[in-house]
C-alpha cells in the first residue's frame, strides 16, 4: 500500500491525508520536516541526496528530510525516519516551520516544513546512510556552511537554502553565549 501522508492548510490544520507522489503531483500543501544535526563540537551534518531520488537527487541538505505519515505524530516520524535513513537515534528538538514551495515540472513540493535540531552524541562510524536516499556525507562547521551557501546555492535543495540561514543563526548566537 502507497504510504499516506498528512495534508494541511496554511495554519496547519490537518485537512486530510493523501499517497505521498499523488500529493507532489497534484501540489497539495502538506506537512513535512527537515531534521539538521550537530556533532558535541557544533559541526553540522550533511546529506547528499542520493541521485536517483524523484526530485534534488544529488544535493546537498539536512541530515534528515520526510513527510509526516497517517498515524505517526511528527516527532515519531522524525526518529524512525532519522533511524531508517542514518541507522542512528536522536532526540529531536523544534525550532521553527515555514512554508515554501518549489516547481519541479511533473511535480512540486508545497510543504510546511518543521525544522528539528537533534545532537548526535555517537561515533561518527556508527552512522549508516541508506543509499537508496543518501549518496554522501559531510560534517562541516557552521561558518564553512555559510560560506558554502553563499558561494555555491545552486549545491543545495531549495527548502535547505531556506531553513538553513535560521539555523545557523540559532546556532552561532548560541555559541557566543556558551
């Protein structure tokens, strides 16, 4: 069975539920995460999307990025996820959502996406990304990550270059009062 995800409105009010590329394709607005990760030492991890995705196959973004399903809560959603894609447990932490949107011809997303932060406490080694959505890993540090995103946007998917500007701001004000 296609796995169902959660329709909303712009308030995100539930409004339903409907099979994850029937949603992309018909451009209904729905809930989705983007879950960014930190090592002890604040350096982020990225993914790189594997190339055979059905859409920003081969960029750069978060370590983690799903829809809510029917039946999950969106946290549970972020562990599984976050377990299923990086074989690692987390402790996810809200931060922020937002609403964006991007054409991608045959479908779009239309997402309003909640930006969790998680700390992974454990062995670098001990992550294993799922190739089937991941092609690569990187651990970079907040500033060479600004730099990145200043010199080369077109690296990055679209909600990454949205979420990840409010992100390291949280975090680089958060390192200057530690």
């Amino acid at each position: 069975m296609a796995e169902e995800i959660v329709l909303v409105d712009l308030f995100d009010r539930e409004t339903g539920y409907g099979e994850k590329l029937k949603v992309h394709r018909e451009r209904k607005l729905h809930r989705a995460f983007s879950l960014f990760v930190t090592d002890e030492a604040g350096n982020l991890l990225l993914q790189k999307r594997a190339e055979g995705k059905y859409h920003s196959g081969g960029l750069w973004t978060n370590a983690c990025c799903s829809h809510q399903p029917r039946g999950e809560t969106l946290e549970e959603a972020v562990v599984r996820r976050t377990r299923e894609e990086l074989g690692i447990e987390v402790v996810p932490k809200e931060l922020f959502s937002f609403l964006y949107f991007r054409d991608f011809g045959d479908l779009a997303e239309y997402e309003l996406d909640h930006v969790f932060l998680a700390v992974y406490r454990g062995n670098r080694g001990d992550i294993h990304p799922d190739a089937g959505e991941i092609g690569d890993l990187q651990w970079i540090r907040p500033g060479d990550l600004k730099l990145r995103l200043e010199e080369e946007p077109s690296i990055f998917t679209a909600w990454f270059l949205t979420a990840a500007p409010v992100v390291l701001r949280m975090l680089m004000q958060g390192e200057k009062q530690c």
